[in-house]
C-alpha cells in the first residue's frame, strides 16, 4: 500500500486512478439492479394445477364473455365486431353486473397489436372484471420466434 508520488527520477506521474471510478460505477450498478423490478408493473397471474380436469356439469344459465382482439384492432365479443370501445366498455359494465363471478376470457390474435391489447385489458377491469381468463387453443399454430424453444 505505498503511494508514489512522482516517477522513478521524482518528477510527477501521470497514471490514472481508476478505483474511486470502479467504486461509483458498482454503487450506481447496484442501485440500478435494486430499483430495476420496481419500475416494471406487475400482472398477477393463476396458473391452474397440471392435472386434468375433472368434467362438471355446467349450468345451463352460466354465459361467458370471451373478448377477441383482431390484428387490424378490431375488438369481439364472443366473435361479434363491436363499434368501438365505449360500447365495449358498456356491454361488459351490463355483462359483468349480472354475473356473480366477474370473470372475462380473453382470446386475441398472435398478430394484435401489444397496445391495444393492453387497453382492452384495461376496459375489462375498469368495467369490474375480477378475473381475466386467457383462451388457448392447441390447434394454434407455434410463431417461427418460438420454434426453439
């Protein structure tokens, strides 16, 4: 731990310290990975267990809403095109107020665009839906993006 003050004949050195830098970049690293997850919002998601499904009988007067999204941006209900997303808004204030399970699908195209989605996910719990089901169909093909994986 010697210090050296100048050169071997005592003149001046110009090496650079770089430890009080290495010392500020890991402090702001670890701010930056501490505050990182906070920023990013959250979606709360239920998984169903892997095992199969027992068959129940279904009641008859049980309805469900299953919202479709197109890639154009189009919005369904229950593959019917809707105006726009005032009405969309409405039918599902009126859908969700006769039902006592507040519970929507949702079934988008893979190609709908992100934002729209996230907006029509927004109107459906603005409307009062307290659960937000996703619709999957096995018979969908996998996007060239996923074959790998």
């Amino acid at each position: 731990m010697g210090m050296d003050a100048g050169g071997s004949k005592g003149g001046p050195s110009s090496d650079i310290n770089v430890t009080p830098l290495v010392d500020v970049c890991l402090v702001l690293l670890i701010i930056f990975m501490v505050m990182t997850p906070k920023l990013v919002p959250e979606v709360s998601v239920r998984v169903p267990p892997d095992s199969k499904p027992k068959p129940q009988q279904r009641d008859q007067n049980q309805r469900h809403m299953v919202l479709g999204l197109t890639k154009d941006g189009g919005v369904l209900i229950n593959r019917n095109p809707i105006a726009s997303r005032d009405a969309l808004k409405d039918e599902m204030e009126v859908f969700l107020k006769a039902e006592t399970k507040k519970v929507i699908f949702i079934d988008f195209d893979a190609d709908a665009p992100y934002g729209d989605a996230i907006e029509v996910i927004g109107l459906a719990r603005e409307a009062g839906a307290e659960v937000i089901g996703l619709v999957s169909k096995k018979d969908r093909p996998v996007p060239d993006t996923m074959q790998g994986v």
